[in-house]
C-alpha cells in the first residue's frame, strides 16, 4: 500500500513540475495554458506512438490536429 502511494506522490510532482513548465512556456510566449497544455499533449500521443512503431500515423496526426488550429 506504502508503494502506491509513493507512485501516486511521484506522479503527482511529475505532473506539478510539468505544469510550472507549461505556464512558464505559456507566459513568455503570449499564449493561453490551455493552448499549449494541448500542444504538449498532442506531442506526447505522437511521441509515444513513435515509440510504439506507429510512426507515420503519429505524424499524420500531429499534423493534421496542428492544421485544425491554425
């Protein structure tokens, strides 16, 4: 029980620090947290699908969600 919650606190700083990340990223560049928390999203499906072999349909995807922003 002690082990799921040591994962469940690991995970949760994980998620803080990359949340810092995105506001930082956020504010420097002029754009909305949520704008750029979906752009980090997206690229990381697209990366785990690249590492899952599915390279060419990550790609299709990323592509195809970043010219629905546009």
């Amino acid at each position: 029980m002690e082990e799921d919650d040591g994962a469940g606190s690991a995970a949760n700083s994980e998620i803080r620090y990359i949340a810092l990340e995105l506001m930082k990223i956020a504010q420097k560049s002029g754009r909305k947290f949520g704008d750029v928390a979906a752009e980090y999203m997206r690229n990381a499906v697209a990366l785990s699908s690249m590492i899952a072999g599915e390279e060419r349909t990550a790609v299709r995807k990323a592509r195809k969600a970043s010219s629905k922003e546009k």
